[in-house]
C-alpha cells in the first residue's frame, strides 16, 4: 500500500525542515560533461549538468533556463550569444547543449537560471567550458620523435625556444603522444598530472591533452621542453601479455601546438616540426610496468629553459600519427593523490633498509639521498615481506618473463651524482607495494624520511562514505576504496602490480561499488572507448582492454566482457546519463548477437566461470547463459530508451527465450535448486532476475540453508561474491546476508582484515599458491554492498540518476548505528540509523530536486511504503510484525 505524508500515522514522524522560508534556491556545482569547467573538450553537444542548493523541504526545481556565450559579462546578465534554451519546464539537473555549432579553442560562459517550488528564479554563478582541437584538421604540429629505435633504453628529451614580441592575452598548449609525456614552460611542469595521456589501443586512437599556460609563457624569450616515456606504447619489459610484441609498438613520439593569443588580437601557433631538437637525459629506462631507471650524474639543468646551449642536441624526426583519431582527453587525470610518510624504517646492513608504509596501495617512492657519485641506488617494492624482513615479490613477479638483472621487477634504480642531495621518484612507471627495499653497493645513510610513497590513481572525486558502529565493516569499505583506487589509472585494472591489465570482469564486478564511491564516470567513458575500438566485426570482445591482441580465446566469454552492455547501464543508472548507452548500443547489439548466433538453444558455455571459488566449482554453461540474459535484457531497455520499437520487442523475447532455456534445464522446480545447487549456482539466477517469481522464496530458503550450512562462511569465485548478498538480502534474508558480510573466519571478506589487509585480496585463501595479489578489486561487491543491502540505497530503473532514490533499508540487531552517503547527481543521499532496544532512528536526507520512495522491510512496524520528498526526515520505528 502506498499512502502519503500527511496520511502517515503509524510512526511518529519528524521532519526537520532545516532550510529558511524564503532562502534562495541556488544552482551550483555546475559541470560540462562531468567535469568542473574543462579546459580543452571535443564533443560538439556536451552535458551541462548542475545541483540545485536548497535546504527546504519539497525543493525542486520546476523550470530552467540554459544561458550560453562567449562573452562572460552578458551571460552573467542573461544573454548568451550561441545558447538561449529559454524558459523550461524541465526538472532534471543535465541537459545536452543545443545552440549554435560549437567553434574550436573557444571559451563558452554558462549558467543556468532555475525556478524553485514556490516559480522563485535565481541565477547559477557563470561556469564555462573551453573547445579543443574538435577536429583533427585542426592540428598544426607534425609528429615528432627522435632517431632511436623501440629497444633503445634512454627516455627522449625535447626542446624548442621561441620568441614573443607582443604582449600575451592568454596561451594554451595541446599535447598528443604516443607514450607518456612531461611537459615543460621556461622549467616549470605544467599541471600535475601523472602518466599522461591515459592509455588507449594506439593504433585506433590517441588522446591529447590541453593545458592553459598564459602564466608560464613570458615576453621575450621562452621555451618548450618535452620528455617522452614508453608508457604501452613501447612495452620494453617483457610480460605473459606480449605488449612487448604490441601491433602499435613504436618508439614515443608526440605533437604539440602552443597556440597564444596576443592583446591585440593576433594569434600565432608554436608547433611541432623539425626545428625541434632532441637529446637524452638522465632517464636512462622507463617501463610502466616494472620500474624506472635514472642517472643523476646526466642531470642537465637549464635542457627546459630559454638560454641553454643545445649544439650538442640532435635533430628530430617526422613520424606518421600513431592513429587516424586524436580524440580529447576528457576524464580526470591521474595525480600523486596522497603522501604517505613511511611508518618504519629498519636497518638490515649498511646498504640495505626495508621501508613499511603501513598499507598496501598503487604509485611510486620518492627518494633523497646522497653519497658517492656512481653509487647505484635500488629501490624494490612489494607487498610482502620473508621471515627474515626482505622483500617477497613471489606472489606478483610471476607473469614477469624479462631480464631480472638488467630489467628487475618493481625495482628503480637511482644512479648518484655525488653533487648533492639527489632526489628519484619514477615519472612513468608505478607500483603495486607497501614495502621498499633500499639496496645500495656502497654503505648509505638514511631514516625515515628518506623515501616517501604516493598514493596515485585517477583522481575521481569521492562521493560515498559508509560509518557504523563496527569496525569491521569500517575497514571492509576502506580497503575495498584503496583497491578501487589502486586499480583506476585511466582505466580500471585487475591489480598495480603483477599485471596492471584492464581485465574486463573485473571491471564490471565492482562497478556498482565504483559509483556508489566515486565519481567515475569519465573514467568508464573513455573505457568503454576502448572496448568499441577492441571490438571485432564479428562482436567479439577480448577479455582485457585495451589489449595488444591477447585475449581473444574461449575464456573472454560473458561472465568477463559483460562490460560491454552492465557498464553504460549501471551509468544510465547512476546519472540518469543515458549518452555511453546511446554510444554502445550498436556494439551491445553486436556483441548479443554474436552470442546469439552461436549459442544453441539459448545457452552458452563462453565464459571462464566462477573465478577464484572457495572449493565448490559451479556450473560455467548456467553462469554465462545468466549473463547472456543480463545483456539482453539490458538492450532491449536500451532500445525500449531509445524508441527502437523493433529492436525492443526482438531482444525482450529473446531475453525470455533465454531465461525459459536456462530455467528448463538448470532449475528443479520441485526442490528449487538451480545445477547442483552451489552458493554461486542458487544465487547468481537470483541476483539477476531469473528465477520465475513463484519459485524465488524457494531458492532464496535454499540459498540461505546453504550460506549457514557453511557457518555463514563464503564458498564462491567471483560470479557468487558478486551475487551473494543480494540474493539473500532482497529475498528475507538480511540477517544471514549480514553475517557473511561481517564473518570475520575463514573464508570471508573479514578474514583478509584480520589477518592485517588494507586492500581486498585476490584470494580467499591467504595460503594458496597462485592467485595471490594483495590487491585486486575482483571481489569488490561487499565495499557497495553496504549502501545496498543496509543502506538500502537504489537508484530507480523508472527515474535514473536518482530523480527518485528507492529506498530499501535493514536494521540489523547487532549493528548499533550504521549510516550511508552518497552524492548522487541531484546531491547528498543519506540513509542512516541507529538501533535503540526495540526501536529504530531511521535519518534520511533526499537531496533537493529529488524524490525517494521507501520500502520499509516487514520485521519493523507500520506501513511498508512511503514517498518522501526532498529535505530531512527522521523516523522512530519499532521491531515486530
Ligand atoms: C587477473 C584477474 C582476471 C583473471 C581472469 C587474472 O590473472 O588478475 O583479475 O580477471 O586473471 O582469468
């Protein structure tokens, strides 16, 4: 029964309206295509997308207006030149541009105009977003490199001087490249972005990246210095993965244009070309996926600043572009994110010091040292220690087939300058570790500050917190963070360490934990890029992306390259953003119907199945037809979205087909047990909506039955952990969901913390000999979980993005206070209580402009379902039928 506010009796209703009568309704947080005013875009019909602030209850927004110009003055008076969307009854919070074309390199002023509850208007502050290149023929520079070949160790340095002779209005500069870069104005870095541009299939396209440099340019004399690292585009070391044998493989090479722009109008563009020069430099190796090697004694001061005597420099060559497309880079960038002091250091010898920060994370050391010149520096880094303190790297070099000696694995080498204090910290390489092993071949002295990590990772803003009065649990969403975190570098990977690969199960595994934590949109934007540039006519998808063509067997089946429809649905979801759908529909398609075309009777095998599994092995052939379901399902809502009728009706009854097919041959109707009734068997069909309605309970009992059989312990790979605790939690069994969640034995996702984890593992067996990472996001469903399955936080399918939240809390006995937020596209979500004997504090905030229907479950009191407007509420309710 749904009833309304003011009929709501049952509890004792508080609703704590906490803005003022009259406070202004504000629109703020105004974005372009996810990102706070980018710099350097290319899409011709970009997102504008805003928050509306208002603390009264009912906010919303009831009309709005789209103001956009070039001429920031007369937007923030209301005239925009290219973009008047005029008054609008429209209530969401994004809207794709619609005025005039967009021109290149040009600065667009934005607000928006909203019109509250009560018709109040106000006015957004002016936001703006900036054109790139838009089009490739837009590029001046050629595309440089040096004379060296792909096995040629030292990085390449470049540099070009220039001068200005009128005064500068403003600068931008426009970088692509194959391989990583540094760029450099008069000595300074410019931004401070790590591992740039991200990586991509180099030979189908490239980003490029744009910054604003008006305060590095100076009057008179200037110059340009670019370094180039081999990122994967010059794969050196050599792995299982064979980027070594990469079809784009090339030595690094990059275009650039500095466009300025002069007071008086006049504009003159800097560009790549044969005036360039090159050297090397004290990078004397650099592989992302080992280590980097550097030379202190090669430093060269001024090689980035105007004045330096380059006659001993080279000549450049021109390189064909890496690839037709040269796309922006628009998601945000890798960074240094956090320091992370070390939290000991020991003394092993005189040369040799074993670091510990305490944590288990992705990115570099920084070292500061000084001794005598030539001495060599070794800085290895792990994640596990021997008995007797020294680095164990056996549980991540496996894969590693390179040359230990010369080219050793997660190891930099610093060679000194005996000048002065050297400082090291690798600028294109990055480490899965907490420990550092300092070895030197001459006696050192150092302490504690002499090396320091950092956390790096693409820096997506966090947009989820979960608080409770365990500990445990605490942890669990912590370190499932730190394993996000470590594992998004441009794109999601399986593990910093031994792989570094965009392993596409793991991918979708986690992605509703991503986005319940972070807002990472951009991130699985310019992924799923990737995906549609891997995938072959035939619509097959190989099971890590981007791959240099390992990938393609009998394993990237669906339980792996999902990716391709789960991923722009659960955005869909989480933003109401429906444009990477849109982007990906013909590629869901083809990838539906490839399966389609070779599956028989509606079932497949094509998969890898319940990956990493406690001990029960489930059946791979019920687990990929799931899956099969899953993605058909998801485009015929696609298509329904998109008003492709016929497409809408084909891919609806397929979907039934195929669910019929899975049903007729694993369900046994009588005992409700799917295949030979596993953890993962019972609960996969149930998480993803294929068991018929009238058996669910059956199988839920079944599967509870199960899970407390095994002392409430796992026994699931990756296709059960991800499904697990929504089966038992959406189908009555919260309490026993909730002790698998917070099970603290073996085998449990409670069971790494206690055994000291920062991170989630790759195993569920701390002692097996394989499979063993100290971090992988594989397993990362329980860090979302929590917002789910107590939280009880759900975007709805009918309003995406939040417009309307659904809400599904459980109050759980033994947990005293539990509490949950996330930052949706319409603002902060809260859903929290805390547990008084026989009653309940349940506290909720809805974020204005939005709405959220409640479930309440049926072991509290009173009625089950209320809508909720926008504003705080706090409810007293009481355990008992
Ligand atoms: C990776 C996994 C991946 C798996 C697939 C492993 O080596 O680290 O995370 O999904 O291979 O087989």
């Amino acid at each position: 029964m749904k009833i309304s506010l003011l009929a709501f009796v049952g509890f004792l209703f508080v609703n704590l309206a906490y803005g003022q009568t009259g406070e202004l309704c504000k629109a703020e947080h105004l974005c372009c295509d996810h990102l706070p005013a980018p710099v350097g875009i290319d899409n011709p019909r970009p997102r504008l997308s805003w928050m509306l602030h208002d603390t009264r209850n009912g906010a919303k927004q009831t009309s709005c207006q789209i103001i956009v110009g070039t001429d920031s003055i007369a937007v923030t008076e209301g005239k925009g030149n290219v973009w008047d969307s005029g008054n609008r009854s429209y209530t969401g919070m994004m809207v794709t541009y619609a005025g005039q074309a967009l021109k290149p390199f040009t600065r667009y002023f934005w607000k928006v105009n909203v019109w509250d509850k009560d018709r109040v208007r106000s006015s957004s502050p002016v936001s703006s977003f900036e054109t790139g290149m838009m089009d490739v023929k837009n590029w001046q520079g050629a595309w440089i490199s040096d004379r060296n070949d792909i096995n040629y160790k030292p990085a390449p340095y470049f540099r070009k001087e220039f001068k200005t002779t009128k005064k500068i209005q403003s600068a931008r500069a426009y970088i692509a490249v194959g391989g990583l870069y540094e760029l450099y104005i008069n000595g300074d870095k410019i931004g401070n972005h790590r591992l740039d541009p991200m990586y991509t299939r180099f030979d189908r396209r490239n980003l490029y990246v744009t910054y604003d440099v008006t305060s590095q340019l100076q009057n008179g004399h200037n110059a340009i210095g670019v370094l180039l690292g081999n990122g994967w585009y010059n794969h050196q070391s050599i792995g299982v993965w064979d980027f070594h044998n990469a079809p784009w493989r090339n030595r690094p090479a990059f275009c650039l244009d500095l466009k300025i722009t002069y007071m008086d109008g006049s504009m003159e563009t800097i560009a790549t070309g044969l005036d360039w020069k090159t050297s090397s430099g004290p990078v004397i190796f650099n592989s992302i996926y080992t280590a980097e090697h550097y030379d202190a004694r090669l430093e060269d001061d001024g090689w980035n600043k105007p004045s330096f005597d380059d006659s001993k420099w080279g000549r450049v060559i021109y390189r064909s572009a890496p690839s037709n497309v040269v796309s922006a880079q628009q998601l945000h960038p890798i960074r240094n994110v956090e320091t992370i002091p070390a939290k000991t250091v020991k003394k092993m010898d005189d040369s040799t010091y074993l670091f510990d920060f305490g944590r288990n994370i992705a990115g570099v050391t920084k070292i500061n040292v000084s001794g005598d010149e030539g001495t060599i520096v070794k800085i290895k880094h792990g994640e596990r220690l021997y008995d007797n303190g020294y680095i164990d790297m056996t549980n991540i070099d496996v894969y590693y087939r390179g040359d230990r000696d010369a080219d050793p694995f997660q190891t930099d080498l610093l060679i000194l300058s005996g000048k002065k204090e050297d400082e090291f910290m690798a600028k294109f390489n990055y480490k899965g570790f907490r420990y550092a092993e300092v070895i030197s071949n001459k006696p050192l002295n150092l302490d504690i500050n002499s090396l320091t990590a950092y956390f790096m990772h693409s820096d997506v803003p966090a947009v989820g917190e979960i608080k409770t009065s365990n500990p445990l649990i605490d942890k669990l969403w912590w370190a499932t963070n730190n394993a996000y975190l470590s594992n998004l570098m441009g794109y999601p990977t399986d593990c910093p360490q031994r792989e570094k690969n965009g392993w596409t199960g793991d991918g979708h595994f986690a992605i509703e934990t991503a986005l319940y934590n972070f807002d990472a949109i951009t991130v699985y934007e310019k992924w799923l890029a990737d995906h549609r540039d891997e995938q072959q006519p035939n619509g097959v998808l190989p099971d890590i992306v981007p791959t240099g063509g390992w990938g393609y067997g009998t394993d990237n089946g669906l339980d792996w390259t999902s990716t391709i429809a789960i991923i722009p649905w659960e955005i869909y979801m989480f933003y109401g953003d429906s444009k990477l759908l849109a982007d990906c529909y013909e590629n869901i398609k083809r990838y539906v119907d490839y399966v389609d075309r070779t599956s028989s009777g509606h079932l497949t095998t094509w998969g890898r199945g319940d990956w990493v599994p406690v001990k029960s092995r489930s059946d791979k052939e019920l687990t990929s037809s799931v899956y099969f379901y899953v993605d058909t399902k998801i485009l015929a809502r696609a298509a329904k979205l998109f008003g492709k009728q016929d497409d809408y009706i084909y891919y609806s009854d397929l979907s039934e087909k195929i669910k019929n097919a899975i049903n007729a041959k694993f369900l046994d109707r009588t005992t409700g047990i799917y295949a030979g009734g596993t953890q993962t068997e019972l609960s996969v069909p149930l998480q993803w909506g294929v068991v018929p309605d009238d058996l669910v309970q059956k199988v839920a009992d079944n599967l509870a039955r199960k899970v407390e059989e095994a002392g409430f312990h796992l026994d699931v790979g990756v296709l059960g952990a991800k499904a697990l605790l929504n089966a038992l939690g959406r189908n009555g069994h919260i309490e026993a969901a909730y002790k698998v969640a917070v099970q603290d034995t073996y085998p449990s996702w409670g069971w790494w913390i206690v055994n000291g984890a920062t991170t989630l593992l790759e195993n569920w067996d701390l002692q097996a000999e394989r499979d063993i990472s100290d971090n992988h996001m594989m397993f990362g469903e329980i860090g979302g979980w929590f917002f789910k399955g107590l939280g009880g936080i759900y975007p709805d399918p009918d309003q995406p993005g939040f417009k309307n939240i659904i809400l599904r809390p459980n109050f759980i006995r033994g947990l005293k206070q539990f509490e949950a937020k996330h930052r949706s596209p319409y603002g902060m979500i809260v859903s929290g209580w805390e547990i008084k004997g026989k009653n309940v504090v349940y506290n909720i905030v809805i974020p204005a402009n939005s709405t959220a229907t409640l479930y309440l479950p049926d072991y509290v009191k009173g009625d089950k379902v209320i809508q909720l407007e926008s504003g705080k509420h706090s409810l007293k309710l009481q355990f008992g039928k």
